[in-house]
C-alpha cells in the first residue's frame, strides 16, 4: 500500500485493481522492448553477483501465435547443447498474461537473469559436467532459483520503479495464494471454481490467466508448491552460511555452488554449500 501511495493510488483495493488492470495496456512492440532493456540491465549488473563462466544475452522473441492464443505465459527455453538454438525468454504479444502489466520486469527476471537463462545457460557451459546434468532440470531447483531470482533482481537493484515492485509484490502473491489452492484441490476437496475465485480475489492478476493456472493446479499436483519448497530452501542455505562464516561469506561464491552442478535434489544441494562453508571457515 504504501508503495501504491506513491503513485497516488488510495488502499489496497485501489492498488490491487491498478495492477490487475495494467495486464495487455503496453502495445506488444513495447512490451517485448522493456523487457529486453530489463533483461539487458540484469546482464550488465549479474558479473557483480556470479562469477564466470556467464552465458551470451538472452534472447527475447514473441512467441508463436498458436502457442500465444491459448493464453500461455512468457517462458523460457535453454539453449541448445549444439548451438543450434540460443536461449530464449518467449513473450506472449497475444493476450494478456502474467508478464505483461507491471509485472513485466519480475517475470524477465525469473525467466532470464537472473533466473532461468542465467541459470540453465550457464550450467551448459560447464563442460567438465556430464551431459545428462547440462540439460536436466528438477523442478523444485530450477524453479525455486526462479523465485529465488525474483528477489535476487531487487537485492541487484534492478527494478526501474515503483510499479515494477508492485509487480514484483504482485508475482509473490500469485506463488502464496497457489499453495493454498493447490492444498485445496489435492487435500481437501475443492471444486474448480473454488479455487478460481480464492485465486480472483487474492491475485491482482488477469481471470483468464488464473483459470488457465488451476487447470495446471489439477493436472500436475505439487508442482506450484515445488517452487516455493526450493525458494525457501534457497533462502534458509544462504542465510545458514552467511551466519556461519560472517565476514568471509563472498554471495558470488555462494551463487557458484548452487548453480556450479546443475540441478540438485535438494539435499544434494544443502550438502554442497555445507562442503563450502566448512572449506571457507
């Protein structure tokens, strides 16, 4: 709200509607644009906050139309091991989704730095690695380093204003409501339209986009909640070794374990930073 205030908006009604509101008002011209002056701007700034090796610019392309009118939301893609294919943040120019109000910058950054392409890009660069962990990809990782990269980027500075940040605050009410439906559907019985309408009235997000979101919910049980299970873990191993080793704790160094072997099982990957903090200390 009081982020709202500064751009005279009046109460969390007010700012809730702003935000849901702002979804498809860009033309898709200068939609793809600002996000790729944010993606550019995450690129200049991310050697300050991971060490090499760091991968070529992400690429930002509308994505297909038969893909983009069902309402699918702007996503990424990894590069090719063989170069064929570069990394790509895909923008729905069709319909208005997540990503395409204020909410823009947050998605750029969870999709590509410093979030997926920063990520999966530059795991591929990693040749020592084997193949099959350049490219495998565990959902409570790869995508609680997403979520994780959206608080990252603010930490970066990255965010250009105010209604970035509501957009930003948007995205994180979106991953908090969606552990309370997916409990609904799967362990209590909610019906559908229960939970599109505890969805509606606590995400300042598009209705289309959140009806297409349940329907995800119902098919792939526990997923939405994998993001924020890997989010909070991430969260908890950092904070862990910056208590432990106080002024030798280096957060690009951290970054480097985490992402240093592709995606981990979680406990694989409490393991590795445990290694760390004892190496360091």
């Amino acid at each position: 709200v009081r982020v709202g205030e500064r751009l005279g908006l009046r109460g969390l009604e007010d700012v809730m509607r702003a935000v849901r509101d702002s979804a498809g008002r860009v033309s898709p011209d200068e939609s793809v644009r600002d996000a790729v002056t944010a993606i550019r701007r995450a690129e200049a700034a991310a050697p300050l906050f991971f060490p090499a090796p760091l991968p070529a610019p992400c690429e930002v392309t509308p994505m297909p139309s038969v893909v983009a009118v069902s309402g699918t939301a702007p996503h990424y893609t990894p590069p090719r091991l063989d170069g064929g294919r570069p990394g790509t943040f895909w923008f729905n120019t069709d319909r208005p989704t997540a990503g395409t109000g204020w909410d823009l910058e947050v998605v750029a950054f969870h999709e590509a730095v410093p979030g997926h392409h920063l990520q999966l890009s530059r795991v591929q660069l990693l040749t020592d690695l084997p193949d099959l962990q350049r490219q495998r990809s565990l959902t409570v990782f790869s995508e609680g380093w997403g979520l994780y990269a959206e608080q990252l980027a603010e930490e970066m500075g990255l965010y250009s204003g105010d209604r970035g940040v509501l957009g930003a605050i948007a995205a994180s009410l979106m991953r908090a409501a969606r552990l309370v439906v997916d409990t609904g559907l799967h362990a209590y019985g909610w019906s559908r339209e229960q939970a599109r309408e505890y969805m509606v009235t606590h995400v300042p997000m598009p209705a289309a986009f959140l009806a297409a979101e349940i329907d995800r919910y119902i098919v792939m049980p526990g997923q939405a909640l994998a993001y924020m299970v890997g989010r909070l873990r991430l969260q908890q191993l950092r904070a862990r070794a910056a208590s432990e080793l106080g002024e030798r704790f280096d957060l690009r160094s951290f970054h480097d374990v985490v992402l240093r072997a592709g995606a981990l099982p979680l406990p694989a990957l409490a393991a590795a930073v445990e290694r760390w903090v004892a190496r360091e200390r």
